[in-house]
C-alpha cells in the first residue's frame, strides 16, 4: 500500500504547459438546471393570474398577494421535490428576502419615477441662469428660474456641512479615542440631539439670532440651523465607524513611540476613512431637504443673493415650499421641477463623495 | 567553510527530520483511498494560482501539505470541500473525488459536501455567543440533524478533541473563556460532532504555544485512526511528527505545483526533487 509510486504527482497526460484547461465555476448554476425555477415562475405568474380571475382576489393588489404566496409554495416544492425538506426551508427564506426588498425599492423607485415624471418637463436650460424676481406665480415655465434656490441651497449645505465636519468628528474622537470622564453625558445628548424635530432647530436659531442677539435673516443663519442637525448624524456615524478599527492599529502606532493626536492622525483616521465619508454624507442628506428649518431663518427670497453673511436668501426646498403654496399651475410645474434638480445635485454630491472616499492612497 | 559549517547543520537537521519521520510507518493504517484530487487548478480572476494538483488521501492516514507561503496550499485544501466558492473572482477545474464520485458534480448538495469534509482554521473561531457544550453541538443544529444521546456525543467528541478533562467541569461557560490552545480543540471537537470522514486543518496550530501544539498534534495522531486528515503546515518538525505522508507545494512566481508527494520519512531522508530537500533542510523558504 504504501508504495512511492502510489502517491506521487499524476503524470499530466500531455506534459505541455499549453495544456492548461479552461477555468471554470461548477458551484454557478447552468442554465439546464435554473430551467426548474424558471418553468416555476412562469407557474406562479399563470396560476396567480387564473386565482386573481376567478375568485374575489381582484385588482394589482390581489395579484401581488396571491403571487407572493405562490411563488413561495411553489420554490419551496420545487426544491423540497429535488433536494429535501432542508433545502425547502432554505427557498422559503430566501423568496421572502426577496420579496421584502423588492417591498423596501418599491417606494423608492416610485418615488424617483414621479419625481422624474412631473419634475423633467419643466426643465430647460434657461432655469439655471434665472431667477423669479421679475416673473408672476402664473408665468409660464419658460419664463424665471431657480438658479437664487440653487445657489441658495449650495450655501446653507456647504456652509453647514463645514460647521458640521470638525464638531461632529472631534466629538467622534473624544467618545472614542479620547474616552473622555464626560464621554457617557456627551454620548447621551448627541443621541437626544439626533431625535430633535428639525423645527425646533430652525427655533433655536431664531431664538438665539433674530430675538437675542437682534439678527436678521441669513444663508448663514440657516446654515448653522442645519449644523445643529447634521452634527449629532455626524457624531454617531463617525463613532461607530471608529469603533470599527482594530486596536491592535492603535497599540501598533503607540508602540512605535507615536503621540495619541499623532496615532489617531496618521493611522486611525485615514484607516476610517471611507466611513468617516460616509458619515458626512448621511450628515448631507440629513440636512439637504430641510425645509422647516430654513423657513424661519432664512427668510426667503425671489432674486439672487450672492452674500451669505446678509440679507434673505431662498434655497431649493423653500422654493418648493413657496411654489406649491401659490396655488397656480404653473408653480406646482416649478415646485416638481425644484424637487427633481434638489434630487439630482444631491445625487451628484453623493457620487463624488463616494469616488474620493474609494480612492485609495 | 562557512558552506561546510551550513551543511553540516542542516543535514544534522534533515537526519534529525528524517528520524521524526522515520517513527511513524505509513499504510500500516491504511484503509483506501479516503479523497482524491485529479488534476486540480485554481484561479482568482485571471491569476492561474494552482496547477495540475493531483493527490490521493488515504483514509486513516495524516497528510501534510508543506511549502513556502503564496504557494496555494490553502488555497488547495479550501478547494477540497467547497469553500473556494466563498471568493467571488475565483474558478478552478479538475474534480474532487470523495467515495469516488466528484464533489464538483452537477446537482450535488454542497452542504452534505462539507457535513463530510470538515474544518479546522487557522484561528481559533469557536461561536462567541454559544457555551462550550453548544459549541461543540453547534453542526448539528446548524445542519438540522436530530440525535438522542447528545450528552455521550458531546463528551465523545471532547475526549477525542484532548479536551474533556479540562473542561468537563465547566460545560456551560462560553467558549471564549478558554486558551487558545483550548480554543483550536474545542473547534477539532465542533468538527467531529458531524462526524466527518475527511478533516481539513489550515495551519491549526500556528496561533498556539508549543504546548497547546504538542496536544493537538496527539489529538491529530488519535483522530487519524478513524479519518483521512489533511493538514497544511509550516512547521517542519511537525509534518514529521504528525504525518504518514507529505505533499511538498511550490510556485516559482507562476501558479503554485506540487512538486513531490511521498511517505513522510522519505519526503525527509532522501526525496527526489532536489528543490524538496533544500526546503526541507531549511535553504529556503
């Protein structure tokens, strides 16, 4: 049995190193054997159709009901007739995973698609080069824009986002690196801060800006109204993020006799990175469709305002807002329009944030 | 003379090995062939990383992989039970015979693949939230299988993991309170709860202190009786120790070969590849 020749290397048949085989995935399923579970899905679409036709089931809704139901029966038949009773249960869970996320996009393709809908029509070059100072609330589309929103958004969102950056990281910082004696009370208001209405930070400022200190309304007002949300977002997703790294990282740049503001600098930061991007962005879009806030500290504003220390200013949702409450046809146009470039700058900030956040180096 | 001095080590070295080996007579426990691969490859994305493996495991025999690290050992032994799939750019080719029939065929249920073919980590990874006892029955809830003598399953697989004495006292704390060493047993003893006919171990004792080694390797010797075992290792001494046979791997840049498989004593005394016996009297790697 135990022969040297018995256990040595197979001589290859033709000792070419051309004659490599072609690599392949036998765990991916072939297209014969997916054809069960096609042919199954098609039984499930006709006999919910056949079940909606002659029973009380009626309507789309009645449909996807009767669907859900007999697709399940049917994978779970399917793969308890071909495996087992195991493999059965494994098709249940997995075709209600399934369905539930198909429920979670459901509202939000519909909502992308509506907003697409009414929003696109009234999209021309011109409204990102006008503004509405000189055109009535039943003016025609091809007439004013929003270019004074746009701007206006870009400020307070720009602004609040600077605001926000240091103050919610810093904190991220000292509830985990610093773990400072009153890390447990700052990690307790950040929770509180982060369930606040967003009106009442609108409030705040109000209260604090105009009443105390004697302000006016400004971009810069509404910009710190939305730090006031978009800090404790911040904090606690760059917190979790943080806690995420290893201390062995830590302990590996304190033993090479590095200071802690130079470990948490040099090493852990960078190695959040990603995350840390991630948790502004959540910040950013906690605060980018904020119109509550904006009402009471901005002011509003149908022209242009270039100067966000002085004077009233519009932004993307308050020009919504506005639109929709005149009540003509044409400004219902202007608000789903509003709605759909809000959606798409959003969009593009989040790209962008993404692409610098998986660059590596 | 500096040449003269080193191979005087080394071959020191090399009989001291062979001696090891020489220790354990392979296929006096021989009872077939347990798992073969035939003409195995492997590749990640367009890398070709393992080339034409083909090597029988005899049940009731332990077979050492050995080779220097990158050289696709590991990747080998996650190909025998189907564990290659996890990484999404990966591909291979050539078949893996468990009882003759290939575990890569059309059809087959990947989870009774790996119900007979377990595995043993490199880090010990026993279920955090499980206490030992549930530890070690965890791969039959986890499997669905239903047994009546659970408590004698358990102290069976504790015994023959080396593990019973030492924590038959405390069944019901978690898995984690234990040594490291204690640990990788608990894990041997999680895999022989579903009893296996092949055992895979990658590197099983590369985290553990010579003691914990030293037992585990008794546990590898015990369990061998009864299965085909396959354990990847970097360490020399315990390829001799541990093994009836020994497949050197190698890869010269290209995709990872395996270069000569033998008896371990003769992997050690006189193998036949010249590149086996500089990398067994430690010239390179």
């Amino acid at each position: 049995m135990s022969t040297l020749t018995d256990n040595m290397p197979k001589e290859p048949l033709v000792p070419n190193k051309l004659s490599t085989p072609k690599p392949i995935k036998p765990w991916k399923a072939t297209p014969k054997q997916l054809l069960p579970d096609f042919l199954g899905a098609i039984v499930a679409v006709v006999t919910s159709l056949v079940v909606v036709a002659f029973s009380p089931m009626a309507g789309i809704l009645g449909f996807i009901l009767t669907f859900i139901v007999i697709s399940i029966i049917t994978a779970a038949s399917i793969s308890g007739i071909r495996q087992d009773r195991k493999a059965a249960a494994n098709s249940v869970s997995t075709m209600v995973i399934y369905f539930l996320a198909a429920f979670v996009l459901l509202p939000v393709v519909s909502i992308i698609f509506e907003i697409i809908r009414k929003g696109a029509p009234g999209l021309s070059f011109g409204i990102f080069f006008d503004d509405m100072s000189v055109t009535a609330s039943d003016a025609p589309l091809s007439e004013g824009g929003l270019l004074h929103a746009l701007v206006g958004s870009l400020y307070v969102v720009v602004l609040a986002t600077i605001v926000s950056i240091p103050i919610g990281i810093l904190t991220a910082l000292y509830l985990t690196e610093v773990k400072g004696r009153a890390a447990g009370t700052v990690r307790f208001f950040v929770q509180a801060m982060s369930g606040v209405p967003s009106i009442v930070a609108g409030l705040f400022i109000y209260a604090v800006w105009m009443i105390s200190l004697g302000g006016t309304y400004t971009t810069a007002a509404g910009s710190l109204a939305l730090a006031i949300l978009m800090i404790p977002t911040v904090a606690r997703t760059a917190e979790e993020v943080l806690k995420l790294i290893p201390t062995d990282l830590r302990e590996a740049g304190l033993a090479l006799g590095a200071t802690q503001w130079k470990t948490v600098a040099l090493v852990v930061i960078p190695a959040a990175r990603s995350g840390l991007i991630t948790a502004v962005i959540l910040g950013t879009a906690r605060v980018a469709g904020e119109t509550a806030p904006l009402l009471l500290t901005i002011g509003g504003n149908d022209a242009m305002n270039w100067n966000p220390l002085s004077g009233n200013n519009s932004a993307l949702p308050f020009y919504v807002w506005k639109n929709f409450g005149l009540g003509t046809e044409t400004g219902a146009d202007r608000a789903w329009t509003g709605i759909f470039v809000l959606m798409v700058v959003v969009m593009i900030f989040f790209s962008i944030a993404r692409v610098l956040g998986n660059k590596k180096g | 003379m500096n040449n003269e001095r080193e191979n005087e080590m080394s071959e020191t070295k090399t009989n001291s090995l062979a001696s090891i080996a020489a220790a354990r007579t392979p296929g006096t426990t021989a009872m077939g062939v347990g798992l073969e691969a035939r003409s195995v490859h492997a590749w990640f994305g367009q890398k070709h990383v393992l080339s034409d493996i083909s090597l029988d495991f005899y049940a009731g025999t332990v077979t050492a992989l050995i080779g220097p690290s990158g050289c696709g050992k590991s990747t080998f032994i996650r190909i025998l039970n189907r564990m290659h799939e996890f990484i999404p750019s990966a591909a291979m080719a050539g078949e893996v015979l468990l009882d003759g029939k290939d575990v890569y065929r059309a059809g087959v249920d990947v989870t009774k693949i790996r119900l007979g073919i377990g595995m043993v980590f490199q880090k010990p990874n026993p279920f955090p939230s499980m206490t030992i006892k549930e530890n070690v029955l965890s791969g039959l809830k986890l499997a669905q299988i239903k047994i009546n003598n659970a408590d004698e399953l358990l102290e069976d697989c504790l015994v023959r993991a080396g593990l019973w004495s030492e924590v038959k006292d405390r069944l019901d704390q978690y898995g984690g309170t234990l040594s490291g060493g204690q640990q990788q047993r608990l894990c041997i003893a999680r895999s022989l709860a579903v009893k296996p006919q092949v055992l895979l171990m990658d590197e099983p004792c590369s985290a553990l202190d010579p003691g914990s080694t030293l037992r585990i390797e008794e546990t590898i010797r015990d369990l061998s009786k009864t299965m085909t075992i396959v354990i990847v290792t970097h360490n020399m001494q315990q390829a001799a120790r541990v093994s009836d046979y020994t497949g050197f791997f190698l890869s010269d840049g290209g995709p990872g070969e395996l270069v000569e498989a033998a008896p371990t004593s003769h992997i050690f005394s006189n193998p036949k590849d010249k590149r086996t016996e500089d990398y067994v009297t430690g010239r390179f790697g």
